[in-house]
C-alpha cells in the first residue's frame, strides 16, 4: 500500500522510491512486479505511473480513509435515520458534519438506497448452501 500510494503521488519520479522507502532491492522489486501484475501501475520510459484502474482504486482508497476519518459523524447521522426525520433537515445536519463531497453525495443520493433494497432483494432471492444455521435471539 505505501509503495502504490508513493507512486500515486510521486508523479512518475520512481528513482526516489527505494531510498524513500527504505527498501531493500530484494524488497522493492517483486513488490512493483505485483502491483504492475494486477494492473495498478505501469512504467514508461523508466518510470512508474498509475494505470486508469489504479487511479480508479487510489481515489476508493482515498474516499475510505475519509470515511473511516468522519466515521463518529457518520454514526451520528445514522442515529438520526427514522421514517420521519424530515429529509430537508438530514440534508442540514449532513452538509454541516461532513465536509468532502463525495461522501455527502453519498448519503444524500436516492439511488443509493435503491441500489441496497435490490442487493437486499438478491439475496433473498439467492439459494444459500447454508440453510441449517440459525440465529439464536
């Protein structure tokens, strides 16, 4: 994770990477052969740069560690989550607790409930091998 997460902001100066990150050569070689097998990075001309997956993945990583950071905001919200809490005022109480955008996007966007009612609706649906276990009250 570092070593990507380097790269990401190095901007495609790799010739830092091994002393920045203390690394041995040993280290520091099958670790770029892995991220550049999974499609994270690429090299040109000798240096190493995200690929468009390992942007897409860098940004997912990014908005994660913000949410893990407002994570007691987000646990705030979700106690104010009842049928009648006025949609306007959550709106408020979101746009004051949390400050990045895509997690505000997020909470407030209508299709996300959408999308879990059907995930829900799929996996009622979806025969399960493990029928015999039970949940004890």
């Amino acid at each position: 994770m570092v070593l990507f997460n380097t790269i990401a902001l190095a901007s495609g100066d790799s010739s830092i990477l091994i002393s920045r990150l203390n690394l041995t050569r040993k280290q520091y070689y099958p670790r770029i052969s892995g991220l550049i097998n999974v499609g994270l990075i690429t090299r040109k001309n000798g240096k190493y740069f995200l690929t468009s997956f390992g942007k897409v993945v860098y940004e997912a990583q990014e908005l994660i560690g913000n949410a893990f950071q407002h994570s007691s905001k987000l646990k705030a919200i979700d106690s104010i989550e009842t049928h009648d809490f006025p949609a306007a005022e959550r709106k408020r109480i979101i746009d004051t607790l949390i400050d990045s955008s895509k997690i505000r996007e997020i909470l407030i966007s209508p299709n996300y409930n959408i999308v879990a009612e059907k995930e829900i609706e799929l996996i009622d649906s979806t025969p399960t091998i493990c029928s015999s276990i039970r949940f004890n009250p």
